[in-house]
C-alpha cells in the first residue's frame, strides 16, 4: 500500500518512494555545506525538518528543566520523554 507524503508548506507525494526521490535529487544539487539557493528546495527541507525541530526542542526543554532540578521535582509530566 502506498503512504502519502505532505509537508506543512502544502507539498504532496502519492507514494513515500517519490518523496524520497525528491529529496536526493535535490541534495544532489548541493554539495555539503553549502546553502540551498532555489527557494522551492529551501522551502522543502525546512518542511521536511520541521518535526525533528520540534521534538528536539522539546527534548532540550527537559534537559534543561532535569539541570535545573537534578531531583526531579514537580517537572511536568510528558509521556514522549521517560525519566532517566
């Protein structure tokens, strides 16, 4: 069965196979380090990325929050994050 691709900035792949083939053909463009000048390639990569930002924040926000309180103490309850 084919899984659909859609990014938040509206652009859509019937099958994760096109998406994928997409996305290497695009940092094929590119050689590492440098900056993504189509803005339609900008535009893609930072829709693709945009859930990893997320869940990166959010890790770094509970990182911050366990320095802040090595003992645990009233840190808000987040079933993503399992306490260590």
């Amino acid at each position: 069965m084919a899984v659909a691709i859609t990014l938040s900035n509206g652009r859509t792949w019937r099958m994760k196979a096109a998406a994928l083939s997409h996305f290497k053909a695009t940092l094929a463009h590119y050689a590492d380090g440098n900056v993504a000048e189509d803005r339609n390639d900008h535009d893609d990569l930072v829709a693709l990325l945009e859930p990893y930002d997320e869940a990166i924040t959010d890790c770094i926000y509970h990182v911050d929050l366990r320095k802040e309180n090595p003992y645990h103490q009233e840190i808000p309850y987040n079933p993503g994050i399992e306490p260590s």
